[in-house]
C-alpha cells in the first residue's frame, strides 16, 4: 500500500491490466451511443465500439463524470491512503477536470489534489503512469503534483487523422479549425498544444503523415531514448509499423487501441504517439503490440 493514491479518468485509454497491476483508480466517462449512456471502457469497448460506428444513426457524444463519482472514489482511497492525486483530460477539452475539482471540494480538499493535464490519451496515460510510479517509490502527494507539472510541457503528443470530421463533429478541434475545407488530399499532422487540438503541418499522403508522426518523436530523444505510447483507433497495423520504427530508442514502449470516448471525438483511422524524453522518468515498460480489446 502507498500513501498516495492514484486517480485518472478513461480517456488517459491505459489497458486495465496496468491499472489493476499499478493501482490506477480509473473513473469512466460516459459514451451516448445509438441511444445508450455507456461507461467508457466499461460497458463497451474500443473493439466493439469501432465495430459498431459505421452503422450508427447518430453521431456518438461523450459526457463527463459527475462530481459524487469522484467523490465516491476519493473517499473510498482516503480510508487507506493518506492523500489522492487525481490526473485527467485537458480542461480546455471535457469538463472532467473541473468535476474532478468539485469532488475534491466535497470530500477534503487539503488530501486530494487535481491535476489538469493539459493532454489526452497517450500522453494522459504516460502521465498518469510516472504519477504511480511516483507514489509507490513514497513520494508525497506535494512531491508528486510538483513533478508532474514540472514533466507537463515535456510530455509531446503527435498524431494524423483520416478525417477532420470527428473532430468538427464533437467541438473538439481547436485551433485545427483553420484546416477545414483543405483540399481533401492534404493530410494534416496534429498535435496538443497549451491543451487544445494544434495543426502542426500539412503532407501529401497519410503515410508521410505517419512518417512525420515518427520524426518528431525521434526528435524528443535526448540522447537517453523517450517514452513512448502509441494509439490508434481501429487502425492497429499503422500503430504497430510506428511501433516498429521507434522501438530502438524507446525505453518505454506500448501500443494501445483508444477508447471510445476519444475515439468518438478523434474518429476512425487515427493514429499517433504520446511521448516525452525518458531521463525525466523512466517507466521501463515494453509492450511490443496492442493487446486484443474484448468487451
């Protein structure tokens, strides 16, 4: 048992294994899909989602968790922990964060401390990975939380989609907005920006996309590997050549489908890293392929 509890939302897409194994609290978002609120993760997963989005009538919407569910799970850790650092979604895209903040307000708010990301997925789930490490070698909450903000602007998101449409669709396309109506052929590579969606360039192709996607990842090395996870929405076989191609200077590498929550917002086909220099905290995890995603 560690003094300091763990907490972070689904859409840091971290398979349940290593939350289980890592004691991660992982609180869901919800997935209103084909005329059900479905818990992110819980109730359906990337497989099945994937599976069913071509045929929905509607186009699925997400919802953050309320603040009696933080607060459920923050007072259920502080009977056995002496502080909680709960880490989640940028603010600037879900509410998560301030339901979080609430929550923490409700139950005591001088042992729960929460932490805005200002990231998504992978790089939320690399994050979130460092903070549990953090705790389990005894560092304090204060110690942790400081860190974290410290690793923050470190931490490097990277990423193509198939189409803007998604993006669009669920209000989340930040400052990529400028890139609608481009000529369909120009792919954008994107990035995470002060927590907003960011255009970085436009190419030709997906593939050279793809290929930007893993140069300036390469980039990030210092000299001492990056850590690197790789997601991708239904498009496993992109995501695993990525894997591939940095799997030399990785210290930490894994590949992980994204969940439906960021899934109905990033769309089909979208692939890219999370990942930041590994002299700021190595993890030491390789996982060479995307486990299988069975509901």
């Amino acid at each position: 048992m560690t003094s300091v509890a763990i907490v972070t939302d689904s859409t840091a897409d971290l398979p349940p294994e290593l939350t289980t194994s890592r004691a991660i609290t992982l609180v869901p978002l919800t997935l209103n899909f084909d005329g059900k609120s479905l818990l992110d993760g819980l109730d359906i997963r990337p497989d099945e989602f994937y599976r069913r989005l071509p045929s929905a009538t509607d186009h699925p919407t997400t919802s953050q968790p309320s603040p009696g569910r933080f607060a459920d799970a923050y007072t259920s850790l502080l009977r056995d922990h002496e502080a909680v650092v709960s880490i989640h979604i940028s603010q600037k895209l879900s509410g998560t964060y301030e339901s979080a903040r609430q929550a923490a307000e409700m139950t005591d708010p001088k042992r729960v401390r929460v932490v805005d990301s200002e990231l998504v997925s992978m790089s939320l789930g690399l994050l979130t990975l460092a903070a549990s490490s953090m705790a389990a070698s005894g560092l304090d909450a204060a110690a942790i939380e400081a860190r974290l903000l410290d690793m923050r602007p470190q931490i490097q998101t990277y990423f193509s989609v198939a189409t803007l449409e998604f993006l669009r669709r669920g209000g989340r396309i930040g400052r990529a907005s400028a890139l609608l109506g481009s000529v369909l052929q120009v792919k954008p590579v994107l990035c995470i920006r002060d927590g907003l969606v960011t255009p970085l360039e436009r190419v030709r192709t997906f593939e050279r996309a793809l290929n930007r996607v893993v140069e300036l990842t390469r980039a990030v090395d210092r000299g001492h590997g990056v850590c690197v996870i790789v997601g991708h929405a239904d498009a496993e076989a992109d995501a695993e050549k990525i894997g591939r191609e940095l799997d030399s200077i990785a210290e930490t590498l894994m590949i992980q489908p994204l969940g439906p929550v960021v899934g109905a917002h990033a769309g089909p086909g979208v692939v890219g890293v999370g990942c930041y220099p590994a002299e700021l905290f190595p993890l030491g995890i390789k996982q060479a392929s995307s486990a299988p995603s069975r509901a």
